[in-house]
C-alpha cells in the first residue's frame, strides 16, 4: 500500500473514532491537522504531535532536568556507537554508524543551545 492511501485511511480512521479534522495544516508535510479529544493537534502522515504556537505567544521551554537526562541518554548512546566503531571492519556498518553518530551529535549540540537559552 502507498505511503498516500495509508494516509488517507488513517485519516479516515481517525474521524470515525470521533476526532476533528481542523483547517490546519502540518508544518512539516501540510497535510491537514486533526484535534485529538485530549486536545492536541496531530498529524496523521508524520504520525506526531503538532504544537500550536499562536502569533505573539512563544512555545514554552522544556525543564531544564528533562534536557539534562536528553542529553545524558545521547552522551550513552554516543558511547555505545563510537565503542560498536572501533572493532567493525566492515565499510557498510562503519558507514551506518558514522550517519547515527553524527545524528546523535547533532541533537547533543541541539540539547546544549536549549540549555545556553
């Protein structure tokens, strides 16, 4: 089945258990956003949740002790990968570690800049 019609049917889906289609769309892949009865703003195609961030409002700042165990869980998760690295010789799994690697390092300079702020 095409990524389009399981869209489509998990769109479908949701209105029949009850959730609104609004006239919103994702800010990612503009498909049209749904409100959960729990309140919050989903997106049936990326299959997350959308914050709703009104004009002149600011999203809040995650708990700082929330960054500090994102970044603990990375720091590990950095250790891990680079220890997988050393004893690989194969080039395809060196290559897929590098790619993980240099992820994990990005959201690691992500989690910092949030703490500078």
């Amino acid at each position: 089945m095409s990524g389009g019609t399981e869209n489509i049917r998990e769109m479908a889906d949701l209105l029949r258990r009850g959730e609104t289609l609004t006239a919103l769309s994702c800010p990612k892949c503009s498909s049209p956003l749904f409100r959960m009865r729990s309140g919050e703003l989903w997106c049936a195609s990326c299959k997350k949740q959308v914050i709703e961030v009104r004009e002149g409002e600011t999203k809040s700042k995650p708990d700082s002790m929330q960054i500090i165990e994102v970044r603990a869980i990375l720091l590990e998760k950095i250790k891990g990968v680079t220890e997988k690295m050393k004893d690989e010789t194969n080039f395809e799994k060196v290559k897929s570690l590098s790619t993980v690697l240099s992820s994990l390092l990005e959201n690691l300079e992500k989690t910092d800049k949030i703490m500078e702020k």
